[in-house]
C-alpha cells in the first residue's frame, strides 16, 4: 500500500503570500520545500483513494476513471477546493465520502455535478476495493473524520487531520489496531495554547497515544517550518516531516 | 484604460474535465483555447483593480502591494476562488468589494483574514484611484452586480457578469453612458430556455440594449466554443469572443 503526501500545507501554504520568513524564502527558491493545500493519496492493487482534496488542480492530475473515490476528512476550503472545477466534469460519477456536515462547503452539496457525495459515520468501516476504511471522530472547528485504512495483507495507515488531540475512542481503536503509521497535522511550533491543530508538542502525544509505528507531520504551517529551521530540534526516530511528493510504502503486518 | 481578461472560461472551464468534444481537444493541444475561471484586471495611470478573483494562482500572480482593490460580481465559487489562499498572506489588507450577499461564500467573512470586505451598492459609485466604479444591478442566481467603469478622460469599460438579460435600470443607465466598451457573459450557444446565464441571442440583446461600442464575451462554456467550431456563425463587427491572457486599450472618449 502506497501512501502519496500530494500537499502538506496548512491553510495558506507555503510560501505564505507575502511572508519573509526563511521557510518561506526558502520555499521560493526551491520547490522541494514548497507545501501546497491537504491532499493524499492510498493506492493499492487498483484501488486508488483520494485523500481529502485540496489541491486546486485534481482536474488536471488525475485523468477520468483513475480514482477510485475521494474520502474528505472535513468540509474547509483548503480540504475541498480541487472539487469546484471536478464537479463541471463529464465523466462517470466519483464517490467522494466526508463527514456528516449538512453546510459542506459553499455550494458543494447544491451542485454536486459529477460528485456522488456519501455520508461517512464514526467507526463505520466501510470498503474501497481492497482496502477497509474506519472513519475516526477527531477534534476540529467544524465536523472532522480521520481515517484508519487497511489492506488484506494488514497493511495500516491512519490519516488524521485535522485535529487538536485525538478523543480517547480514537486513540483506543488505534492502540489496538496492530502495526501501523499515521499521518497527523502539526501546524505550529510549540505553542502555549494551540487552536484546532496540533502545535509540535500536540502532535507528538497523538502520536504516542496512538502508538503509531511512524508519524508522518503533515498539514504544516510555515511558522513550523521556519521554527525547525531556525532551532533543529531533535525528532524522534519515529517522527517524519512529511513533504508534497514524497511517499510511503506501508508493510503488511501480521499482528 | 487597460483590460486584460485573465480568465474567461464559465465553472468549469475549457477543457471541461473528461470532454472529448472539439472544443475541449482544442484546449488540451493549444494553451490559447484554455479558458480558465473568470478574472480581468482593470488598469489606469497606477490604480490596478481586479474584476472577480476565480483564478485560484492569484498569491502567485500577484505580489503583495500590487493590486489596488478587488471587485466582485458576486460570490459563486467560481468568482471568488483565488481568494481562498490570498485571504492568510502577511501584507497590507486588500479592499475587496462585493455586493450585499451575507452569505458570501464558504468561510470568507468569517475568516477574512487579510481581505477588508465592503459592500459595494447598486447606482452608489465609489472611487478606486483615478477610476470611478458605478455598480450596475444584473439578473443571476446569486446577488450579482456589474461595474461600469470610467478613467478621468472618459475612458468607459462595463464589467457585466453574470446575468441573463439585463434589467431596465442597467440598460438606462448604460445608453446614456456615453461611448465604452463592454464584457457579458456568453456561456452556452443559441438555447431554447437560457438559465441564469446569457446564451448566444441573449449576449447579443444585451449587446444592443446597452449600445456598446464593442463588446466582450466572457464566461463562455466549451459547449459555446464548440457551436462556433462547428458553426463558424456570422459574427457582428461590435462582437468580439475574449479569450484568457488578451487585452483591450479603452480610448478616451469626449461624449
């Protein structure tokens, strides 16, 4: 099982429109360093899922019929847009699952156009090919879902943004859930009181109550970036930064 | 008096994703027959107005300072995109005038971030450097107005879209404007019952009810691109089809 990270920014991306910040320098220099909206994606024999789908040119990335479906984890704009112009599409029906949000975004839900939109509910496993998908509350300004994803072979990747913390059901499901690596958004530096995402501290107590065996940080605000740049904390073996393009391929695991 | 139409296209664009008519193949082999989301930039003697911000690159466009105002038709997606990503930048506060619409579109006045919204109001001109707006009233799904726009030595360009028809008072207004130039929506060919938009008869009534020097046809479908493909129709002199990235030099004008 494949994960691809598509786009790893927070809300605003980076560079961040204006900002002199050396993240976001550096982020103008060199596009390695360059984090565009939310977007993953799960590939595995045939399956092919999107995860959340912020990037504002899906139309122009995936031909018609490549995706399998789309799973939203929540309704802000910087996880939808790439949706507005699919919508117009002419092209067999994409299933695209979120959260239980009657609002949706702007018009979403009035105009769905090529967009067949399912209602996805906690703990509800449900299929996409051959992998399992168990929707997670997690802890947001607006209807949140994570995703627990499974191969046949045991193959486990928990995608969970965005929150701020995980809700002790959550973290329950996960601790049981074998071996596995998550993604979880970190979008700030330490931070005295973090606000709908998890700051770096926040992120990696998620991580251990989960106890993922990798933690990819993604959702990531230039302030992050900028302070991993001008302090180089130490990361913990079992932490990575995750960065628009890069891929991880998820072992099967028996236990 | 400068105008640039940035993006011409109506939601979803040319080529619409996974149309194979003659339009949308053109699209995909010649970049000059994409037509994106709707956007044109107004400029005069330093004062550089946006007309509608759906180009979702407008933070990569655009360097911060750069823009004197943006103003909106309304707040359909399609119009409005760009702003999503702009609204987090760190720079002075872009004024963006739309007209009275509480609901505006997604999260955009709840989370404005650098974006000073103003309620711009039918026949209530305002000034934005050298360029005096009047906003015009138009007939869309959505509250919608359009702008007509003049430079100091009459230089006259009206931004009309999107609207199906124009009312009394728009029309009134606009015959005793003097000369100008003008933009309409123009997104489907000759149609029975055009909805919400201008179809090709209807374009032209506007056209002529306003009594335009030349104009523009903007917001236009692949379905109009495609009729013209196959149809080659006699086109009036005072007609022209926009296309993204062209502009037009508005001339003084003593009446």
């Amino acid at each position: 099982m494949r994960v691809t990270f598509l786009g790893t920014g927070a809300a605003g991306g980076v560079p961040l429109y204006g900002c002199e910040c050396a993240a976001c320098a550096r982020g103008r220099q060199d596009p390695r360093h360059v984090r565009r909206p939310c977007c993953a994606l799960v590939e595995h024999d045939g399956a092919r899922v999107l995860l959340d789908a912020g990037l504002t040119d899906l139309h122009e990335r995936f031909a018609p019929g490549f995706l399998t479906a789309i799973v939203l984890t929540h309704f802000h704009p910087d996880h939808v847009h790439g949706l507005f112009h699919l919508r117009w599409g002419k092209a067999d029906a994409i299933p695209v699952y979120g959260p239980p949000d009657t609002d949706g975004c702007a018009d979403l839900f009035k105009h769905p156009g090529m967009l067949s939109f399912r209602t996805a509910r906690k703990f509800e496993a449900f299929e996409l090919g051959a992998l399992r998908l168990t929707p997670l509350p997690l802890v947001h300004s607006k209807p949140t879902l994570g995703y627990a994803i499974e191969g046949p072979a045991g193959e486990r990747f928990a995608y969970l943004t965005d929150t701020l913390g995980l809700p002790p059901r959550t973290a329950g499901f996960l601790r049981s859930w074998g071996e596995f690596e998550m993604a979880i958004d970190c979008s700030y530096p330490p931070h005295p009181a973090p606000n709908n995402h998890n700051d770096w501290h926040a992120a990696q107590r998620c991580a251990l109550e989960a106890g993922a065996r990798r933690t990819w940080l993604t959702h990531v605000g230039h302030a992050l970036d900028d302070w991993m740049i001008q302090h180089a904390p130490v990361v913990p073996s079992h932490i990575a930064l995750a960065a628009d393009g890069i891929f991880t391929d998820v072992e099967p695991c028996l236990r």
